[in-house]
C-alpha cells in the first residue's frame, strides 16, 4: 500500500480534474433541471402542477450527466498518469492499485454529492418550484441508500470502463481500442439480445430484485472493466 | 550513454527500468530482474526525452505530487533547479515549450535523488546557458549525493567532462563500454602535410581522415609515444588528445573487433556485443 499512496496522489493531483469538476456537473444538471421546469412554469404557473412533478420523476439527468467526464477521467488516469508513475519508479501494479483507490474517493464524492443534491431538494420543497433531479425513480424515488448506491457504482463503472480503454490504448494501440470498443458493443448488443429472448425470467427477477437489479449488474460490469484494465495494465509499455 | 540516433539508448534505459519488456537476455539490478520489483523501482527515475505528462497538471502540481514516490526528495534542489531554470509553476505541462520540458525533466530527475537516475537527451531544447545551468546543477547534485547517474546524449564534447564511464551503442548492441579517459587515450589526432603525418603515422590504423587544402588531420588509434612527440617537434606536426566526440566519430566509421577501448577494463564487454547487463550501484 505504501507504494500505491503516490500514485492515488498523483491521481488526485489536480483535485478540480479529479473530484470537483464531476460534483460541478451534477450541480449544473441541477441548475438546467431547475431553469427547464421554470420554462414549464411560465405556461403552468409555479409550482409545477402535481401531475408534471410526477412526470419529472423519470429526469434521468443525474445518470446521463456523469459517464461522458468520467470516463475520460478514467481513460487519461490510467494513459496519461501511467507514464509519469512509470518514469517516477512506480510498479504498474501500484500505478493500478493507487488510481483504482483514486476512482473510489472520487466515486464515493459522487455518491455523496448525489446525496446532499437530495437533501437540499427535500429541504427546499423540490427546490421551490417542483424541479426534480435527485428526487426522481432512476435514482429510487427518493430512497437515500439507493441514491448513493445507483450515483457511486455507475461512477466506479464510468471510470474503470475508461480506464480499460485507456490502458487497451496505452498497451496495444488504437486499433485495438476499437476492436475492444466493437467487442464491448457485440456483447451488450448480445445481452440485451437475451434479455428480450428471457423477457418473462427477467421480469421475474425485477420484482425479486426491484431497482438493484440494474445495480447488480452495474457493479459486475464494473468490476469487470477494473479486472480487465489491472491485466491489461501488467502488459502495457511507456 | 553514446551512439548514433536509433542504436537503442532509449530502449536499453527503458528496458532497465521496466517501462518495456525484454524478448531475451537478462537485466539484473541490484542482483534482481527489475520489472514490477517496486523496491528497485522506487530507486529509479527515468523522464523520457518525450516524456507525456498529464495534460491538466501544472508544472506546481506536477512538482508537489512528485515527492511522495522519493523518499530522499530534494525540496531544496528542485526549487534551485525550477528558480534558475524560470519553470513557470502555473503553467500547464502541454503548454510547456520544449526546454522548459527538458527543465522539469532535469529538475525531477535532480531532486529525486534515485539511486539510478536516467536522463535521456536532457538538454533538447535548451540553449548554451541553460544547458551550462544543467552542467553545473549535474555536479553540484552529484557531488553532494553521489549515484549512478546515466546520461544519453549526443553533445558529446560538451557532457565529456562530466562523465566517467562511456557506453557506446551501436545497432542495437553494447559495442564499447570504457572509462571516458581510456577513451581519450585510445586515439590521437596528428595533423600536418599529409606527406608529414602518413611518415609519422607509419602502419598504425588510422580511424578517420579530414582535409583542408593540403592540411591532413588524422585520428590514429593508439597513444602517441614519447618518439612521436620527438618526431612531431621535429617535423613541426601537431599532435594532439583527440576527443570523445572524435573517438565514437570513428567508432562509428570502424568495427571495434579488435583494439576496444575497454580491452584493459578487467572485462570483455568492449568485445562482446552483449544481451546482457547488470546495473549495481
């Protein structure tokens, strides 16, 4: 571990790159749910009316704003930073260990920015005027422990996808970026392919599992990338 | 570290610091095969002449995370080197011009105090003065914490004075290691008429020839002897130490099968083209 803490350093080097500027996306997804639903207002009148604010509960903004950053987080940490620990004396194996440490805190910042966002939402009666951005079902309708969850393990799962890029980058070249970027598509494509052909299985196991479904296999993808990018990390030159 | 573009200095440096993996042979440091071994490693700093850094660092950030991976980190050093370099510490490294990434190179690699440090072409980008700043900021460092220092480059006139053991690469292989003063003593330069030097030069191999005009100069492999300085005052020739820069010149005109420099250093690597080395500190 001694040696890994350097390189969760170096990862965390530039804070506002690491773990700001993610926490400024979620706020400015709030602001533009906020300015959208006072654009509603001016033909609805504000508060929103009861059955828009139910609509609102399906904004799924707070999950689409934080893949694109972070997986260029991920995919510079493990390309960019690599080089520079390689050249600082760092083993590749805790150049992985200290960034995936890095990927953690600025997950678990996430999770608790996702997490403030809900209580300030609550405290200000959806700030004001029936604007939702935390309080919505994506997130678990408001469910505390779900919002963390959902907001920390898509984040973990952001980071090490880009991370596997990255690192696929650094070792094998463009090329087989694509390849891998083609492969990760096929098998998504031949997942969903499944679940269609499964359809009453998976309904079935929605309501057993209710909104962790989506968040079991979230946290298996993403312990997947992380695997792949730690064996493809071993392999990769300066 | 010497030898012509593309013989391979690069990539010996990177292979004995495990940013690449060796297909054959054995690199040994401190007895062990260095790759992922982290307690070899955390002695080892190598900046690469092309070195990538993250392009949202600052030179101020670059230099404050650095420390962590060097336990004997030179505050004092660093800020010496960055204040007579004039590092920008607010500026972004991929809006660093070249020299100044040939500066934080140098300072990292000064302040780091690493038993093994590598500087790869350090002074690409630099003009005379900064690079006499790096000169002097090399010895002072090394003679307050002497270690191995392994320095590539192809000034070779210039770092002469700095260095200590050549290691001349040549396709690929060790061609010649020697002591830098066996170095300058395995050649001289005679110049003259060229009738005047071929009568003194005699049947000693002549590594290169130049002329101007009817002025030979000729670098003769071998130590000028006592009856050479004789002949030389008499026939007014003028001999003199020929040069590092002139002695790898001729290497690379000559394959070293049989004269190597390194022929009295107690080992044949000046002999063998090797696959093999061993880094001890």
């Amino acid at each position: 571990m001694t040696h890994a803490l350097p390189n969760l350093r170096l990862y965390l080097a530039n804070r506002t790159w690491s773990v700001l500027t993610p926490i400024y996306i979620l706020a400015i997804m709030t602001g533009i749910t906020v300015v959208i639903t006072a654009i509603i207002g001016i033909a609805t009148g504000l508060p929103i009316p009861d059955d828009i604010r139910h609509d609102m509960r399906f904004n799924g903004g707070a999950i689409y704003c934080i893949p694109g950053f972070l997986i260029s987080v991920g995919a510079l940490a493990m390309n960019r930073n690599f080089s520079m620990a390689l050249a600082l004396g760092s083993t590749r194996r805790h150049f992985w260990i200290g960034t995936a440490l890095g990927f953690v805190i600025t997950s678990l910042t996430l999770g608790v920015g996702s997490l403030v966002g809900l209580g300030l939402e609550r405290l200000t009666n959806h700030w004001f005027i029936g604007a939702r951005a935390f309080d919505v079902t994506p997130l678990g309708d408001g469910d505390v422990v779900q919002t963390f969850t959902t907001t920390t393990i898509l984040a973990l799962l952001s980071l090490f996808l880009g991370a596997l890029f990255g690192t696929v980058f650094r070792a094998f070249g463009a090329v087989w970026t694509t390849v891998t970027a083609i492969g990760l598509g096929l098998l998504l494509a031949g997942a969903a392919a499944l679940v269609v052909a499964s359809w009453s299985e998976v309904v079935t196991l929605i309501g057993t599992l209710g909104p962790w479904l989506l968040l079991n296999i979230a946290a298996v993808l993403a312990l997947l990338a992380a695997a792949g990018s730690y064996v493809v990390n071993r392999l990769a030159t300066v | 570290m010497l030898g012509a573009n593309g013989v391979g200095k690069t990539t010996l440096m990177s292979l004995i610091s495990g940013h690449t993996f060796r297909t054959g042979g054995q690199i040994l440091v401190d007895g062990v095969d260095p790759v992922e071994h982290a307690a070899v490693l955390q002695r080892m700093c190598f900046i690469h002449e092309d070195q990538r850094y993250n392009d949202v660092l600052t030179v101020g950030q670059i230099l404050s995370v650095t420390p962590s991976f060097y336990p004997d980190w030179s505050a004092e050093t660093a800020d010496r080197v960055v204040e007579a370099f004039r590092l920008p510490r607010g500026t972004r490294s991929k809006k660093l011009s070249r020299g100044q990434r040939s500066a934080l190179a140098i300072t990292i690699s000064l302040a780091s105090r690493a038993a093994y440090t590598f500087l790869d072409e350090p002074y690409l980008g630099l003009d005379a003065s900064a690079r006499s700043i790096f000169y002097d900021e090399l010895l002072r460092e090394y003679a307050e914490h002497p270690r191995t220092i392994i320095l590539s480059t192809h000034l070779i006139d210039e770092a002469a004075d700095l260095m200590e053991e050549a290691l001349i690469l040549e396709d690929g292989t060790v061609a010649v290691q020697t002591d830098v003063d066996e170095a300058r003593r395995a050649s001289f330069l005679v110049r003259c008429r060229e009738a005047d030097v071929r009568a003194l030069v005699g049947e000693r191999e002549v590594l290169t020839e130049r002329r101007l005009g009817a002025i030979l100069s000729a670098t003769v492999r071998g130590q000028a002897s006592a009856e050479d300085h004789a002949a030389a005052d008499r026939a007014h020739l003028s001999i003199e130490a020929a040069t590092l820069q002139e002695f790898v010149a001729a290497i690379g005109i000559h394959s070293l099968d049989s004269h190597e420099a390194g022929h009295d250093r107690g080992h044949d690597r000046g002999h063998h083209r090797t696959h093999d080395s061993e880094l001890t500190s």
